[in-house]
C-alpha cells in the first residue's frame, strides 16, 4: 500500500518533484539496512554480526530451523557464541511434562560444541532414566570449560536414584577438565566427600558457590575441605547435620573472603528419631565479625518435639521459614535470640493467640521487615500493637485473613484501617482464594 500511494503521488507531480521523489527512493535503495535494501540483497547477504544477534534471541527450535536458511545461517548456528550457554532437558515423554532435547542434537553439542559450553545446567524429571542420561552427557564433556553448573531435578528422586558411583564418575569428568568452575548447585544428588576433594584440587581458586542441601553422602569433613581451600566462596547452601562449629570457623579465617549467603535447611523426616547438635555461639560470632552482611537462612522442616536444640542462646540468623508447625516457645526463643532477624516465615502453629510472641519479636528484631503467617492465631489488638511497634520499616506483610481473631477492641474492618495507618500504605489480609 505505501509503495501504491507512493507512485499516484509520482504520477500527479509536476516532473520537477518527480524527480526528487526519484533521487530520495534511488537513496533509499542504496541504504545499508532499509527495507528495500534487504529486498534487493536478501537476507541471506545481512552482516554477521546481525546475524549473531537475531539468533541470540531466537529459542533453540527456531534457531535450529533458522539455519536451514541457507549456507551463511548454517554457519552463524555453529558460533561458538552462542553455544556458552545451554540447559539440557531430559524427561521419558510417557510420565513427564518436560520437553526432552533431541538426542542428535546432545551428541551435536558434544561433538562440535563441548569445548564452547560455559554455563550449563541439566533439568530432568523423576525417573531414574532420565537422570542416568544427564550422567552418560556430563562423563562426555572431557573438553569443557564450564563455568556454572547445575543439576535440576523437577520432582524426587531423580539423581538420588543414580548409583553413587555413576554419578560421581560423571561429575568428576567436569571437575577435573573445567577448570574455572564458580557457580555449581548440585541439591538431591549422590555427590560424596572424594568428589568434593576432586572440585576443590582443579576449581578452589574458582569457586563461589556451592549449593548442595540434600545430599546425604557428604560428611562434615567433605565440606570442610571445600571451607578450608575455597577461599573465595561467597554463597553456600547445605544441610544442617553437616554444618559444625569448624566449618563456620574456616568460613571466617583471614584468607577467606566475606561470605554473603549461608542457607541451611534443617530437615527431619523420621519424628522423634533425629537429635540435632548444637553450634556453639562463639563460632557464629566469629562468622559475623568476619562476615558482618552475611545472609543467614534458614529453613525449618521439624516436628515440635526436635526444636529443642535451637536458638537457646544468640544466633545470627536472618530470615527463617517454619514450614511445618513451631511452637509458642520456640518463637519466644527467636524473640529472645536472633537480634539480626530480616524476615520471618510461620506457616503454623496452632489454636493459641501469639500476641505476646509477636510483641517481644517487634520489641528485640529491630531489623525486621518481613512476616508472614499462615494458619496460626493473633487478637486483632495484638496485631495492631506488633505493626504499630514495627512502623513503615515493615516492607512486606501476609498474613491471612483467618489468622487475625476479632475482639472486644478491634474487628477486621477496624483493624484493616488501623495496620494501614502505621505501615503508611493501604493494606489488607490476604484472603484464602475460593475456587
């Protein structure tokens, strides 16, 4: 249609503005990158770099179809740039949802680009074939140069399923040839204390972040080695029943650099069977004189009766997740015994008002700015005197609505206008959604 209105408007000039209208079009077929310059050259003739750059926004599907094109396409397929980073997506289509990555794709990859590969991460489903498959790629990759990896697993088992020694045969193939590895979650998996000992010996001067909740054939002393001569991790992710007193002490030696990220899961999946050990205050003191912005996260999935060895005296956490029921005294310890508290998390608790808890953590937890509470019990009133005692500085507040009990003093409605005045902003409980 423009070049329809463009040729009545020649026709109806006088020759002088045809003219002109001839020369500017002349100019504009001549143009590097206009429209009737891809026309007359094709777009197979565009420069590489743009080239390069379109497929670095095409998804993998269409970048494959696209260089089919033509030969210069092909060509752009194969840079190394664009191979640097990939995820490999391994599922048995019967059981799984994921989308798995052709086969002659992988042996592509590895014959032509494992030597480009940088950043790579395998995300598998359930099934103990798919997982096996993500070990035969990674025992391929004796050319790599991998700078992050990880191991994803949609849903357990997965890499738990994997003979221990298949697995880390796999992954001592990428430790020992990467070379530069700094970024590595491998949570849920088999991976064992020779295996650290091999990262460490190839990657310690890499290294900076490690993250491995879950992995039950780690001891204390595997993950010391990696605290001992990986001066420079900066975030670590682990289980508590391998966190001791040593390995946060070697985490706060002089050669170590300031750790920014401490997540600890504690995990029991057998009540009443599992005693947890103590980490003596002196060594959480010398990680928080060392590292004074630390990150201390931890997540708590116990039944009541296994807390007994928690915050009975100072800790440094920062933000906590109770996903299963915590008790009144327990959170009164928190209150008494995590000073440097950001954020808090309690998905239950029970049929007891927690308004006096509430207050001594608005009182002691100066830092806080994040609550949340699921199926627990708080008085109107109380609620209102522990945001009224924590101000604007609380950022994020939920907190559903059938938490909050109505009494002599305040009803929801009130209460909804009263939070709202001393956080500074309108807000409201969150409502459980009706389906």
């Amino acid at each position: 249609m423009k070049r329809a209105r463009q040729k009545v408007v020649v026709e109806n000039e006088a020759p002088q503005t045809s003219q002109k209208i001839k020369k500017k079009r002349t100019c504009f077929q001549g143009a590097p990158f206009g429209e009737a310059s891809l026309h007359t050259l094709g777009w197979g003739s565009l420069p590489h770099h743009v080239i390069l750059r379109i497929f670095q926004f095409l998804s993998l599907v269409d970048r494959a179809r696209a260089s089919s094109v033509c030969r210069r396409w092909n060509e752009t397929f194969h840079v190394p740039e664009l191979w640097r980073r990939f995820e490999f997506e391994l599922s048995q289509p019967a059981t799984s949802y994921l989308k798995s990555t052709h086969p002659d794709l992988i042996q592509q990859i590895i014959k032509r680009h494992a030597d480009h590969l940088q950043y790579v991460s395998f995300k598998v489903d359930s099934s103990t074939e798919s997982a096996e498959a993500a070990c035969d790629i990674l025992s391929q990759l004796v050319n790599c140069s991998i700078k992050t990896l990880g191991l994803i697993s949609t849903a357990k088992p997965s890499f738990m399923n994997v003979s221990k020694a298949h697995f880390a045969s796999a992954l001592t193939v990428v430790f020992v040839n990467s070379k530069s590895l700094s970024s590595i979650k491998i949570d849920d998996t088999p991976v064992d204390d020779p295996s650290l000992k091999v990262l460490v010996a190839n990657n310690s001067d890499t290294l900076k972040l490690l993250k491995m909740s879950s992995c039950p054939y780690v001891s204390p002393a595997g993950i010391l080695c990696v605290a001992d001569q990986c001066h420079g991790l900066k975030e670590l992710a682990l289980n508590y029943y391998i966190l001791s007193d040593e390995l946060l002490l070697a985490l706060s030696s002089e050669k170590h650099v300031d750790l920014e990220h401490l997540r600890i899961d504690v995990v029991s999946e057998n009540p009443g069977q599992v005693e947890f050990h103590t980490i003596k205050k002196q060594s959480w003191d010398a990680l928080v004189k060392h590292s004074p912005k630390v990150n201390i996260v931890m997540y708590f999935f116990l039944y009541e009766e296994e807390f007994d060895a928690f915050f009975r005296e100072e800790t440094p956490v920062t933000h906590l997740y109770f996903g299963r029921a915590v008790s009144k005294a327990m959170l009164g310890r928190i209150g008494m015994n995590c000073p440097r508290l950001i954020e808090l998390v309690v998905c239950a608790n029970g049929l007891q008002p927690l308004d006096d808890e509430l207050m001594q953590i608005a009182e002691r937890c100066k830092n806080l700015t994040a609550m949340g509470l699921g199926e627990c019990e708080v008085t109107c009133r109380g609620f209102i005197e522990f945001v009224k005692m924590c101000g604007g500085r609380l950022t994020q507040l939920s907190i559903m609505e059938e938490v909050l009990i109505p009494d002599n003093d305040y009803n929801l409605d009130q209460l909804h206008s009263e939070v709202s005045k001393h956080l500074g902003r309108m807000w409201f409980p969150d409502m459980m959604p009706t389906w």
